[in-house]
C-alpha cells in the first residue's frame, strides 16, 4: 500500500502544482488553503481535476475533513476503494 499511496501522493502534487503560485514545497503536512493561500473556488477546481483524474466523487460533506494534502490522498483511497 505504501508504493501506491506515495503514487497518490505525487499524483496530488502534480495537479497542486498550477495552484502553487508561491512554490512552497509539499509534503502531507501542507495545508492546502493556509500554505498554498488558495480560496474556495480554486479548492473546488482542484477537487474537479482530482475526480476528473482518478474518476472518484468526493462529497461536498467530506470537503470540510480536507484540509492538508495528506487528508485528500487519504480521501482518494477511501473514494476508490468504496468506502
């Protein structure tokens, strides 16, 4: 599980990586609206392109339990697995 959960985790940064406009450097502990000072429009844009790419639904209920990068690669796994 770990090889595919850093698979995600690159994954995540890949499609992070427009919003990152001040380059900081990512890692599971970045909060993504705090550290990357993106607003909610742009936090929607990126939950798209994450269920666009790993052809999941992520609930509007779950948004609010999403806040580092390392919350969203853990929601991919439990959206992809079914849970």
């Amino acid at each position: 599980m770990r090889d595919e959960d850093d698979l995600v985790f690159h994954k995540t940064c890949t499609l992070l990586e427009p919003f990152n406009v001040r380059n900081v450097t990512l890692s599971r502990d970045t909060d993504i609206a705090g550290d990357l000072e993106i607003d909610s429009v742009a936090v929607l844009d990126l939950i798209m392109e994450v269920e666009d790419d790993y052809r999941i639904s992520i609930p509007m209920n779950m948004l609010s339990d999403i806040r580092t990068i390392g919350d969203l690669v853990q929601t991919i796994h439990k959206q992809a697995r079914g849970a």
